[in-house]
C-alpha cells in the first residue's frame, strides 16, 4: 500500500485480496486505487464521495443542456415553429 497524496493510496491486486477490510476503511476516508502489474484498474471510494461527484455530473449537464437550449433558442425564428394543434393533427 502506497500513499499517493494525502486521501489517496495504490494497493496491488494481490494486496486487495489479503486485506479488504483495511483497504474499505481507507476507502471511506478517501480513494483507492487498484492496479494490476503497475498499471492503475480500478478506484474504490465511499458512497458518499460517489453521491456527491454524481451531483456534480448533473449539475455540469444541467448547466450544459441550458446553455445548448439558450442558444438555439436565440438563434430560432417565428417559422421554426408550429402551433400545438398543427403538431396534434
């Protein structure tokens, strides 16, 4: 187990297979990640720390999709649309 930054540890396979329980207590304080023949293959983190970075996922596509939907609707003329009981026909 090799400490990366201060929240943040390497375990080797072999290392995971030995000592889970060690490795999810250091897991619920920060990320872990996994490699495999020195090369990185998986991060383990709290629920919590995964909750939160999908929060801010959607927030991030919220801000997208309104920004995208603000400009088209800038860049939109009257003929672009059709009234509702043309589009129910």
């Amino acid at each position: 187990m090799i400490d990366i930054k201060q929240d943040t540890i390497l375990v080797g396979v072999s290392e995971l297979r030995k000592g889970i329980d060690k490795i999810l207590e250091k897991a619920r304080k920060g990320l872990v990640i996994i490699e495999k023949r020195h090369k990185p293959q998986a991060v383990i983190m709290s629920s919590e720390e995964f909750d939160h970075m999908q929060e801010v996922v959607d927030i991030a596509e919220d801000i997208v999709l309104g920004t995208i939907a603000k400009m088209r609707l800038e860049g939109s003329k009257d003929d672009d649309y059709i009234a509702i009981e043309e589009l129910l026909k």
